[in-house]
C-alpha cells in the first residue's frame, strides 16, 4: 500500500461512518440517564444549535443514547 493510501484510509473510514445518521449537522446525545434535568440541558444545547431534541422510534426513553438533535432539514 502507498503511503498516500494508508494516509486516505483513516479519513474514508471516518467518513463514510455517518452514513447512517439523520443529517450532516444532527447528533446523538451519548449513552446516560435520560431524566429531567439531562434532557432539558441537551435540548437547550440543541435548540441553540437551531434542532430539536427527538425520540428514536420505537426506543427505550430511558436512556439519552436514543435521542438525537435534528438539526435542518431533517426535521
């Protein structure tokens, strides 16, 4: 492999990571307790951002790892 090649590598992995997310600007809130105060802090993170603190479908509410920020278009 040429050392351009192992160079590029890392980058592709990383971008072709979030394939599978909602949109470009959107993002998880990280694994943690989803209670009142956790929730109101991201989505006063979220909202300044211009996004919306959204529920996965058909996920556990307990836990912050099933929420994203939507941000734009994804809305």
């Amino acid at each position: 492999m040429t050392r351009a090649a192992l160079l590029c590598a890392p980058v592709a992995a990383i971008s072709l990571g979030g394939c599978g997310s909602v949109s470009a600007d959107s993002y998880g809130l990280g694994h943690g307790d989803a209670n009142y105060d956790a929730l109101k802090a991201a989505s006063e993170r979220c909202a300044a951002s211009g996004g919306a603190i959204r529920v996965r479908k058909g996920a556990d509410t307990r836990d912050l790892a099933n929420y994203d920020c939507v941000i734009g278009k994804a809305r």
